[in-house]
C-alpha cells in the first residue's frame, strides 16, 4: 500500500462515515464534510502536476490475487494524472455546488453523497489501473454508482426507468468489453496494459485481435453514449443536476473516450480502429446536435449536446491513432495535432459543459422549470447566471474569446489532415463536422437566448425567480473563469499535460520524432479553419433566426422507428420470452425438478466417464467378500426393490431406512465408528422428519400409476443408479493424483488429533467444513423462508 | 407439533433420557479430537434429543423450558466458524490453519487445547440450529 493506493480508496473509506454524519450532526449540511475529500485529493494529485520539469510516470503495485496475475497496479502517467484531475477538480466544484442545490431538510443526503463517493473512487480507481480486470472491477462500479444516482429520485417512474435503461446499455458494453480484455489477456498472456502495449506487435498477429478490438469498442461506445448506444444519455437526465454535471459530462461518460486512448497504443494505425472510431463519432456528432435542437427541456438539450460533443472526441481520437499506421508515418505530426485537439477539447468539454449544468441547475432550482417554452427575458433578474451561461455556451459553440474556440479550430484542422493526407474523398468528414457545428451553434444559442431574452413570462414560472445565492454560483464562476483563462493562456497546459498526454496515446510515433511539441494559438492566420469558423457563424445565426420556419422538420421524421422505440420493444419482447422459457420447465412440480437434476448428473458424470473412456474395473487391490456381507447386500437390494412395489408410503419409508442402517452396519464392520455413528443419527432424524412431512403429503397419486410416467422415471433411475456405480467401481482403478493420506496417519504429529476422521474435518480439510456448514444453513434458511413465506401468503387472503 | 396423544410412558422416559442423550452429545463432541465422534455427530444427537423432546410433549411446552432462537444459533455458529478461520490472519498464516498446545489445567490435569475444536465447537451449532430450524419450522406449519 502506498499513498497512491490509499488515495484511490479513499472515497470507498469514507463511505461508512457519511451516515454517521448525516446523523449525528444534522445541522450541518453534508456535504461540507464530504467536500473535504474531493478538495484533498485534488490538492494531492495537483502536487503531481509537472510546473518545470517533465512529468515522470509513477508505478506502484500492490499483489491482490498473483495466482491470477490480478495485481492492483496504479499508473500514473500524465494522461491518468489528466484524468485525476478532472475527476476531483469538477468533483470538488460538484459537492460544493451541491451543498446548496441538495436541501438538507428533504432528501436522503447520506444516500446522496454515499453514492456520489462511491462512484468518485470507481471513476479514479478506472483512470489509474494499470491491470485490466482491475480497470473492467472499477469500470462496472462507475455504472452501479451511476445506476444509484440516476434513481436517487426513485419515486419518479422516469428516473427508475432511466437508471435500469443506463445499467443495461453500459453495462452490457461493459460485459462485451471484459470479453474483448481476456482475449487481450489470452494473446499476451498478461493483464497490465503497460506489459500489452510493449508486446503490441505479437498481440497484433492473433486471430481475435480484431474481434477483441470490437468488444472493447463495444465497451467504450455505449459508456461514452455513442450512437447507436446513445439512448441512455437523456434519460439518465432524471438525476439531481449535481450529478448531471459530474457524471454524465464531466467523468463517467469521459471513461470510454480515457479507454479508446489509453488503448490506442495497442490498436492504433488499424484501419478497422480508425474506421470505426471516426464513423461513430463523427455520426454520433451530427446526430447529437442535430437532435439537441429538437429540446424544449433545457436539461435534454444538454444531453444530446453532451452526445454530440463525445462524438467529436472520439472522431479526433479515431482521425490521430492513423498517426501510428505505417504508411503515414511522415504525417504523423499531422495526424498528432488531432490527437492534441481531442485531449483539449476533452479538457474543455468538461469545463465548458459542467458549467452549463450547474446554470441549467439553477435556473431549475430558481424558476422551477427548465422548459424555453416558460422561460425568457430573465437577463435583467438573473444578470450573472446569464453572463455564466453566456461563456459556457458561447465557448461550447466555438467563438472567441473561450477556449472552446480554439479547441473547435483544430478539431477542424485534424479532420481536414485525414481529408488532405488519406484520400480526398475523406473531405466528407469535414464537411459533416461542419454541418454539425451548425446545429450546435444553433443549440447554444438556443440555451442562451430563449432563456434569457425575449418575453418575461412570470405567470408561467412555479416561483418568483431572483438570482441564485452566492454559494451555488461559486462553482460555475469557477469553471467559466477557466474558459476565458484557457483561451489566452492556452500554453498554461500545453507543454505540462496536453503534449506528455499526447505522447502517451500515441507513444511509437515519437519514437524517432523527439522534439516535437505542443503548441497552442488562439489565431492562427487567416486560413480553412476561420472561413469555417465564419460560415458557421452566418449559417447558424440564420437559422437560429427563422428557427420556427423550418422547426418542422423533425416531424417529418418518423419517430415510431426510433431507436428508443426498439429498445423498449426488445425490453418488452425478452420479458416475454424469459416469462414463456421459464415456464416451460419451471413447473412447480417436484418430480419434474428431480428429473432434471437427474438427467444432468447422468449426461454430465456418465457423459465423462464415456467420452473419458475412463471405466475401468480394478479388483486386484480388494479383499476376500464374506459371507455376511454377502447377506447384508442382499437384504440392501431386496429392500430397495420392495420399495418399488409397496403402495403404502409408510412402507416404503422403512424400507429406505433399512438400508441407510444397512450402510451403517457396513461401516462398522470396516471400523469406521464415525461415519457409522453419523450415519445412525442421520437415519433416526430423518425418520423423524418424514413422519412429519407425512401429513403435507397427498396420498400416492393417480400419475404414479400411469405407465408413461413409470417408464421415464424407471429410466431415470436406472441410468442414474448404472452411473454413480460404473464411477464408484472406477474410483479403485485410478490414481491420477498422489495420495494425501500420509497427512492423515500423521494427524497426531500435525493436529494433534488421535481421530484421523475428525482431524480431516476440522483442520485439514477445515475449509471444505466451512463450506459445508454453510450450505447447510443456506438450506435451512431457505426452508424455514419458504414454510414462513407461504403462511404468511395464506394470511394475507 | 401434531402429536397430540399424552404418552405417560413415553414422556416418563423421555424426562430421563433427554439428559442422558444430552450429556453423551456433548461427551461427544469433546471427545472428537481423539475418540469417534466431533461437532457434526455431536450437533446431530444434540438434535436427535430435542426431537424426542418434542414428540413426547407439545410444542409450546418445550418452546417455554428451551427458548432459543435456532436460526440465531445456526448463523452464530457460522460466524464462530468463519471467525476462528479469519484469526489466523492475526498470526500471519493462512486462512483456517488450526493449532494445539499441552496445557496443565486443575483437576484436569494435562490437557489439549485446539483451536480446531473452537472451529467444530462452530460446527456443531450450525448443525442443531439448522436441524432444529427444519424440524420446527415444517412441524409448525400445520397451523
């Protein structure tokens, strides 16, 4: 353990406080103390920034399970310690702002925060692993907690239904991308991404690499709400907005675009990784913002901005990794610029996005709406909420002077590299991107004018809106001031993060390129990139003026064919065939359950021992059988078979327990008082226990006599008695393992047991007890559940 | 419990024997470490008492004489287990390694303490507690 780890676990320790808090000390709000561990894990991770010298990755292992090569390894290098940053810099701005969004007299704020904690270790414990099953376990912990916080207003119908609707979809991704990790593991033969990235030449030639390449895709699309997966970015709306604006912005969604850079190095320079990325994120892009316009819910705008946004990180990401294919390796500086644009814009997003979450927020919180249809003219009321929204979507629009602007120049000139580099029919992607920031342009203003300007119309709003307290702005006016920062000091972060991070994504190409370095301007000369710029400007305005005039085309859509229309019906149709499956062989009926069980010891024990061709009969090793124990397997058999044709249950009850004492008898005669002792009691309880099942019991019923019935389950039996024996009579011929029994005569020496059979139970096969033991309470728990379950049932009618 | 009928003879020797069953389940299960026997058979004949307990008289008379909680007893005896295998960490060996020493005790004089036996002293409540939670949870059910 070392601070690194410590410090990665830190949410989950604390966890356990916040109740305890929420309790003892109710005057205070929560949050103030919860503030104090985002702040200090901040404050830690900061001192790793590098101010003068270069950053140097910092490796700290700590074995977890070694037999399985699962080690928890943290890695923090440059584009982790980015990451980091994010995650507790907006985290401490998010709980801040939180304190006064969350009211401490109504909601469950130990809930509330506990989760929000959770999540807060899932998401670093995800961005500093190093091991890749110990990234998949903190991965699926960051959709649990997002799970959580969506339906934290469970009440609402909605909320549930978008939380189940996001745990499915991430979820499902995130299984597809464990499968897509073990084929990595099975190539490599090693789960550190470090090791894999080393070997990526060998890890590139086996056969699954390109279906591994699918499965993480698969992984990193729906956690980063890409189309066709996006659909669960709007509905996860229906969390509190603190929370909108810390995962499902800033963070969690961030996780698929940290992971497809991350893996860059592996699978870079493929042309099946840079199609797919870029397609999907240049689809995801147009789609986003095309729908964001659509919105009346300020909230839903946001969202399908968010996805819009995502997109256009991921393209870039898909647009640089060809700076590690090997035809283009003179371009590679090109083709790097993209990779920078996706790390800013990256940087940007989170600060521009979290900001207009926190105002989307507040205008909630001060109007009780966040629909433009109410909203408007709230400019004079809310002078400084507006000025915030101002910076945060002008910068999300791309115009000067925010940052976003210069992150928007050179996503253009990095899709204009494939463009010009690749093939000139490439061009299309440009121009998509183009149209696409049309819309967003559009959308921004949209949020900042419908809002703010136009009719006041107070008769529509819950509340008499004023400016939101001191306290809740803080935070926004945090993030905007880093908008206007970062556009006049890009180079605050170019040489210190942006460029290490860069060469972390794209390692190989630097190989023989050293001096080449990140250098951020907010003008760039009169060039492609400002006439597109311009264009979107002019084009946007328009439209956003005659908005109503062709608002009319999203009816023309055909929204019945939506994919939120299919997911629901594929909810609706996998309920119905579960429900029709289920009830096929969940029968109720006991004898059907046993028959089952039966069938699948015979297939599987006796199906080995056939497909094995493991019988063998061994009777070298045996003694001379005597003659009472002739006459005790007799009277064995004879019972069992009076058992069949007896009608009275009673009868046949005693016939079994004949021969459980039979077996005893055996026992004593190969002096084994124990097991002969136990098996004693067991006869003598159980008797007991079937005189009382006796009276549940209907009397021996018609079905029994029917034929049909007699000839599958005498198969049944026959087949199931021919195996365990065939296995028994097997068990003596072979000897694939060594013998442990030298332990067992040493029991006195070892365990200071006279009694080989006890000392086996307690100390040398202590474990297998444990084991046992509780299997038995399971099952008595369960009975005891089952008997209570159903008087209680009988009581409620 | 259904069994009505009011068995003189059987409730007369049940009185006795109850006591006799008891104390040799419990010789029983100090006597596992070197002689037949242990928690498991120990818990079992313990069982095999409470059951003849209850067929000689009713059910409410033996809840109101023996008021334990079975599940109770079934889920400490678990914990007991697992808890001795978890002390071992304590020591820096592996999960449920087990130990012994010779200690001279008064009246007893040199005895043999297991840390095994504490684990089947676990055992053995499980296993009452589980029978007995069957027992009385399906002879109650009639109700």
């Amino acid at each position: 353990m070392t601070l690194l780890h410590i410090a990665v676990l830190t949410p989950f320790l604390f966890v356990p406080l916040i109740p305890a808090l929420y309790k003892y000390m109710r005057r205070i709000h929560t949050g103030w103390f919860v503030l104090l561990v985002p702040l200090s894990l901040l404050i830690y991770f900061a001192s790793y920034y590098p101010v003068q010298h270069a950053f140097e990755p910092v490796i700290r292992s700590v074995p977890w399970i070694p037999s399985l090569d699962i080690h928890f390894t943290v890695y923090l290098d440059s584009l982790s310690l980015l990451f980091a940053l994010l995650i507790t810099g907006i985290g401490t701005l998010v709980v801040l702002y939180s304190i006064f969004y969350m009211s401490k007299e109504r909601e469950k704020l130990h809930f509330f925060y506990a989760y929000l904690m959770l999540f807060m270790g899932a998401m670093l414990g995800s961005v500093l692993s190093d091991n890749l099953l110990v990234l998949y376990a903190f991965w699926e912990l960051t959709s649990v907690s997002s799970f959580l916080l969506i339906a934290f207003w469970y009440q609402r119908k909605k909320s549930r239904y978008g939380a189940q609707k996001s745990m499915f979809i991430t979820m499902t991704g995130g299984f597809s991308m464990l499968l897509g990790f073990i084929i990595l593991y099975v190539a490599s033969g090693t789960l550190s991404i470090r090791e894999i990235i080393s070997m990526a030449d060998v890890v590139s030639q086996h056969h699954f690499f390109i279906p591994a390449m699918f499965f993480i895709l698969l992984g990193a699309f729906t956690k980063s709400a890409q189309f066709p997966f996006h659909i669960w970015l709007p509905d996860a709306m229906e969390a509190p907005t603190p929370v909108s604006a810390y995962l499902h912005s800033a963070t969690m969604v961030k996780a698929g675009v940290y992971l497809v850079a991350r893996l860059t190095p592996i699978f870079g320079g493929h042309m099946e990784w840079f199609w797919t990325i870029t397609i999907a994120g240049i689809v995801t892009l147009f789609w986003g913002s095309f729908m964001a316009v659509r919105q009346s819910d300020l909230k839903a705008l946001l969202a399908f901005s968010t996805i819009s946004q995502l997109g256009l990180i991921m393209s870039l990401l898909g647009v640089g990794s060809m700076a590690l294919n090997k035809g283009y390796i003179d371009s590679s500086d090109l083709f790097a610029g993209a990779i920078t644009a996706a790390v800013f814009h990256l940087i940007n997003h989170s600060i521009f996005k979290g900001c207009l979450f926190m105002m989307v927020g507040i205008l909630d919180h001060e109007t009780g709406t966040r629909d433009i249809r109410r909203l408007g003219g709230l400019i004079s009321l809310m002078p400084v909420s507006f000025t915030l929204t101002m910076i945060g979507a002008f910068s999300m629009a791309g115009l000067p002077p925010f940052s976003g602007f210069i992150s928007k120049e050179m996503f253009f000139t990095g899709l204009l590299t494939a463009s010009r580099n690749m093939s000139d029919w490439l061009v299309i992607l440009p121009i998509i991107a183009w149209i696409a920031s049309i819309f967003t342009f559009v959308y921004c203003m949209i949020l900042v004018f419908k809002a703010f300007t136009g009719p006041y119309k107070p008769e529509k709003l819950e509340r008499k809106p004023h400016e939101a307290p001191i306290g809740m702005l803080i935070s926004p006016m945090v993030l905007a001031a880093f908008v206007v920062l970062l556009f006049f000091f890009p180079n605050l972060i170019a040489g210190s993060i942006l460029e290490p991070s860069v060469k972390a994504i794209i390692p190989q190409a630097f190989v023989n390129n050293a001096d080449w370095h990140v250098h951020l301007a907010a003008f760039h000369g009169f060039n492609t990139e400002l006439v597109m710029t311009i264009g979107i400007v002019v084009f946007g305005t328009l439209l956003f003026i005659y908005l109503s005039k062709w608002r009319d085309v999203y009816d023309s859509v055909p929204w019945k064919f939506t994919l939120n229309q299919a997911y629901d019906r594929g909810l609706v149709g996998i309920e119905r065939i579960g429900t029709k499956v289920t009830r096929s062989y969940m029968t109720g009926a006991t004898n059907h359950y046993l028959a089952y069980l039966f069938i699948f010891l015979v297939a599987l024990a006796g199906g080995t021992l056939l497909a094995q061709n493991a019988f063998v009969l061994d009777t070298s090793g045996n003694a001379q059988i005597e003659l009472y124990e002739y006459m005790l397997g007799f009277i064995m058999i004879a019972s069992a078979i009076y058992m069949l044709f007896t009608k009275s249950r009673l009868i046949s009850i005693i016939a079994v327990s004949v021969i459980g004492y039979i077996v005893s008898m055996f026992f004593v005669i190969f002096r084994a008082p124990d097991l002969a002792l136990t098996q004693l009691v067991v006869e003598t309880i159980s008797t007991a226990l079937f005189l009382l099942c006796f009276y549940f019991l209907p009397k021996v019923g018609k079905s029994i006599t029917q034929l049909k019935f007699k000839v599958v389950n005498g198969i049944i039996a026959v087949a199931v008695g021919t195996t365990l024996t065939l296995i028994g009579l097997s068990a003596q011929g072979h000897r694939l393992f060594e013998p442990i029994a030298h332990y067992f005569t040493d029991s006195y020496k070892l365990a200071g047991a006279k009694n080989i059979v006890n000392s086996i139970l307690v100390d040398f096969r202590a474990f297998d007890t444990m084991l046992e033991i509780v299997v038995l309470f399971t099952a008595g728990t369960g009975i005891y559940t089952l008997i209570k379950l159903r008087h209680a049932r009988r009581n409620e009618k | 419990m259904k069994l009505k009928f009011t068995d003189v003879f059987l409730q007369t020797a049940t009185k006795i024997l109850v006591y006799i069953i008891m104390t040799f389940s419990i010789y029983i299960l100090f006597a596992g470490h070197h002689n037949p026997g242990g928690g498991f058979i120990g818990g079992l004949i313990t069982a095999s008492a409470l059951v003849l307990l209850y067929i000689a008289f009713d059910f409410r008379t033996v809840r109101d004489i023996l008021p334990v909680d079975f599940k109770l007893l079934a889920a400490t005896g678990v914990i007991v287990s697992v808890l001795t295998g978890t002390a071992s960490f304590l020591f820096d060996v592996p999960f449920l390694s087990q130990t012994f020493r010779y200690v001279d005790l008064p009246l007893l004089g040199k005895t043999e303490l297991a840390s095994a036996f504490i684990f089947d002293l676990g055992v053995y409540m499980v296993v009452v507690g589980t029978t007995m939670t069957i027992i009385t949870s399906i002879s109650e059910d009639d109700k």
